[in-house]
C-alpha cells in the first residue's frame, strides 16, 4: 500500500498531521480536496474568474504556511472556508470603496473637478476567459445567486452546493445559528422571486 | 419548522422547484496548474520543527522565567529549613504553649479518650495509655507542626524547579 493511497482515504485531521511533519505530498492532497470548493465559494462571490483564481491561491498559500497553527478541535473544512469567505468579503468591501471613487473625488465641489478626478475605464473587449465566465456564471440560478447580499450569497452557496450543516456555516461565517438560518429562509425567498417568471 | 429548516412548513412548488435548480449548481475548477503555483509559494514543514500547541494553567508571568522559579525554590527551602530547626530547638517552649493552651479543653477530651481505649479493650488500652503517657503529647504535636509547616513549602519549591518549561504558546483558531 502507497503512503498516497493512504493519504486519499486519511481524514482531513490525519493530512493536516502528516503534512506537520514535512509529508509534501499530504500539502498536495489538502489542495486536491479543496481547491474546487474554495475556488467555487470564491468565485461565485467575486463573480470574475481571474481574481477569484488569486484570492483562491492567497487563502491556500496562508492556510499551508500556517498548519502549525491549526486547531484540531474544529474542522478542517470550517477553517479554510472561513479564510477563503473573509478574502472575498474583504474583497467586495474594497470594490465598493473603489467603486465610489470611480464616480469621482468625495470632496468635488462642481460637475468639471468631479469629471477631472474620475478614473477613465479602458473598454474590456471579450476575450476567451470572459467567454468562459459567462458561460459558467450566465444561466439563471447563476445571475440570481450573484445579486444576493454577499452574506446571503455565502449561505446560500455553503449550504447548497457544499452541503455544509448550520452549524458549520454559522462557524465559517462567525454568526449565530438562528441568523445563518434566517438569512437561508430570506436568500431562498428572493431567489424564488427573482426565478418566479421563469417557471412560467 | 419540518426537517428541512429552509422551509417554513411543507416545501412548496416554488420550493422544490428552487432546489431542482440549486441542484444544477457545480463545481467550477481553477486553472491547469493551480496546485503548483500554490505549493511554489508554500514552505514545507520540516520534521521535527513543529511545536505541539500545549495547553496549560494559567502561570504569573514571572513564574515563567527559571531565575525566578529557582529563587522561590531556594527560598522555599531555606524557609522550610529555618522552620524545622526552629521548631526542634523550641521543641520544648511550644509543647509547653501547646498543653497550655490545650490544657482546659485538651485535656478533659484525652481523658475521654483514654477512658473509651481502656474500655473498649482493656489490653489495647492499657498499653496506649501506658506509651502515650511515657512520651506525653509534647513531640506528637512538635512533629505534626513542623510537617503542616514545612511540606507545603518543599512541594512547592520542588514543583517550581523541576517543573518543564512550556513547549509552546496556545495559539487561536483565528481566520488569518
């Protein structure tokens, strides 16, 4: 038996163990196990494929060179999720700063200072990772998960795509149990409004 | 609330047409690649430099340091020391105070006693009461101070000088 067979059938306490003691190849089956669902959760947070790929590797890079510090009373899963939803969130929270200095310097008195001081945005022509994206990200249930609050969006996405329980998501997301569950009922509710049409 | 929390009572049409479309959802994965671009970013442990996160009672600050905890022990020692050669050259001068103090109440309660010994068994009885009037309470009290004193203090000097030092601080499960 190979010590890669035993790895595949380890249980994630076990990997994170044998990469303690310098296992390379325990690194590489962390990284099998998670990279699909953390770059999925980031992804269809930040809803573009290149910046998702890079926030994916950043969570991965702090979670591997930080090992030592995990703790085995909770679970792996909980642990890189959290890191994986604190990187997007961050990140959406520095998009709508940027997003409000698109429009302009907060302090422009007239119309012409608020033009001079916008940022002018060069036309993004379509390539092939954009073609890709809308494929991925443009059926309906897509669109419709991407205009839910980030929080919902979380919810959503850990409890019906990972099958993660209330009380994992309620661990990822630092929120109490009751909140995570209203915030599915509600993210449920505008996602039924927002497909209603489409069922008829 | 049913067994499913997401819905208020019995799941609906537009429920279950909602969870027929959350089920069309998959995976999306990275790039070709990904694995290495990661892992060229990542330092692999090496055997034997990792510490196993320790949890221990809280300990003063001061205590953490061996300075410290040698001064206490030697200290702890030293009073301990003191203690006993004190009490064994006053030996006599806290007998005295002992059955002084004791004397009122002391002594009617060993009367009492020895009267029970003698007759529950006569033999048992007389032999106690024989030995125990030969030595007196004198140095059954002097050794019993001296060990309530001194022990507390030598198993806590003990305990700090040969206690380990920790391996590691607790570290939190914190998002980084």
């Amino acid at each position: 038996m190979t010590q890669a067979w035993r790895l595949s059938n380890a249980t994630d306490r076990e990997v994170v163990e044998a990469a303690c003691t310098g296992r390379e190849d325990a690194y590489r089956e962390l990284l099998r196990r998670y990279q699909r669902p953390v770059f999925s959760l980031i992804y269809r947070m930040v809803r573009d494929r290149e910046l998702a790929e890079d926030l994916t590797q950043e969570t991965f890079v702090k979670v591997l060179n930080a090992l030592d510090t995990y703790r085995s009373e909770f679970k792996f899963s909980s642990w890189i999720f959290k890191i994986a939803n604190n990187a997007a969130i961050d990140h959406l929270r520095r998009r709508q700063l940027d997003t409000l200095s698109l429009e302009g310097a907060p302090d422009a008195q007239t119309q012409e200072r608020r033009e001079a001081t916008q940022l002018q945005l060069a036309a993004r022509g379509e390539s092939p990772l954009d073609e890709v994206q809308a494929r991925e990200l443009g059926s309906s249930i897509e669109q419709a998960i991407g205009t839910l609050r980030p929080e919902y969006r979380s919810c959503i996405i850990l409890r019906h795509i990972e099958g993660r329980s209330y009380e994992e998501i309620a661990e990822v997301l630092d929120l109490p149990l009751g909140t995570v569950k209203t915030y599915i009922h509600r993210a449920r509710a505008e996602l039924m409004t927002i497909l209603g049409p489409l069922r008829e | 609330m049913t067994d499913h929390p997401e819905y208020n009572s019995e799941p609906t049409e537009a429920d279950r047409l909602l969870d027929l479309y959350l089920a069309t959802l998959q995976r999306f994965e990275p790039a070709p690649g990904f694995a290495d671009r990661v892992m060229a970013r990542v330092v692999v442990t090496k055997p034997g430099a990792v510490t196993v996160p320790v949890r221990r009672a809280a300990v003063p600050i001061l205590l953490k340091r061996p300075v410290f905890g040698w001064s206490l022990a030697g200290s702890a020692a030293l009073s301990s020391t003191a203690l006993t050669l004190w009490v064994a050259t006053n030996l006599p001068a806290i007998g005295a105070t002992v059955i002084a103090v004791t004397q009122g109440a002391g002594t009617a309660t060993w009367q009492a006693l020895l009267g029970l010994v003698a007759v529950w068994s006569a033999w048992a009885g007389i032999s106690a009461a024989a030995v125990l009037t030969s030595i007196g309470p004198g140095p059954v009290i002097g050794t019993a101070t001296t060990a309530v004193f001194a022990m507390p203090l030598s198993t806590l000097g003990l305990w700090l000088a040969f206690r380990s030092a920790p391996h590691s601080r607790t570290r939190i499960h914190a998002a980084l």
